[in-house]
C-alpha cells in the first residue's frame, strides 16, 4: 500500500466550500488557500485527471483523500440564498466579523456540509519513493 499526496501546483487554487444552513435557507462561504495538501493510501496511482480543467473535489471522490493542511488563506466569499436580503445579508456578516463560526451557530445556522476542491494543474507524488506527476503547466 502506498501514501499518495496531492495539492494545487499554482498558488491560490484550493478552496473550501461550507455550505451553513438555517430551516430553508443555504449560505455558503467560499474561502481560498494559496496550497492545499491531502493524502491517500492505494495499491495502485490514483486514477484522476492531474490537468484538471474542471476542478477536483476531494472529499467526493473515489479515494479517501485525508486533508493534510489548507495554508495562508488568502480571500473569502460569500454566496446567498435567493430569498435572503442585503439587510440580512450585513447581519450575518456582522456575526461572522464578531464571532466566526460560533456567531454563526448561536444564531442557529449549522455546517451541514464542506466541500474541499483544487483547481488548475494538480501535482501528485508518491510519498513513499518521492516520484512526482503533474498536470500540463
């Protein structure tokens, strides 16, 4: 069994997606890392496409990817339900401003789901012999 290791070869290319939610409404925050590091064990090179056109979501693949570090986050985003108004819109960015992700909880708004994705070439490397794959750069 070998220890496969993947991560974003440019800068700024792994993301994090939480997906909070409160009765029928969904928020999702969307936040950038400059790297982004997972790891996998397999008898064989996982079988993915290290050119990634179209992004790779880690947590919902065919490989039990263990997020090693996400590093130096770099910007955020916020994307809103449709039913949600700017007024409501500056409220929960006043809690999460205030008090993160327990500003967040302690107006009832739960974490249901994460998504962790890489976007552009990916590097993978064996880490038990050291030999590196990378997508088209």
């Amino acid at each position: 069994m070998a220890t496969w290791r993947i991560s974003n070869y440019y800068k700024k290319e792994a993301v994090e997606s939480q997906f909070w939610t409160k009765g029928d409404l969904v928020i999702i925050k969307n936040e950038g890392f400059r790297w982004g590091t997972w790891e996998c064990e397999s008898e064989e090179r996982p079988d993915i496409d290290l050119n990634n056109e179209h992004g790779y979501e880690l947590l919902n693949s065919e490989y039990s990817w263990d997020m090693i570090e996400m590093d130096d986050g770099c910007w955020l985003d916020w994307s809103w339900d449709d039913g949600m108004n700017e007024a409501e819109r500056d409220r929960i960015m006043q809690l999460w401003e205030e008090n993160y992700f327990e500003g967040l909880e302690s107006d009832g708004w739960s974490n249901n789901e994460t998504e962790h994705w890489i976007y552009g070439p990916i590097k993978l490397v064996n880490v038990d012999t050291g030999e590196e794959y990378i997508g088209d750069v």
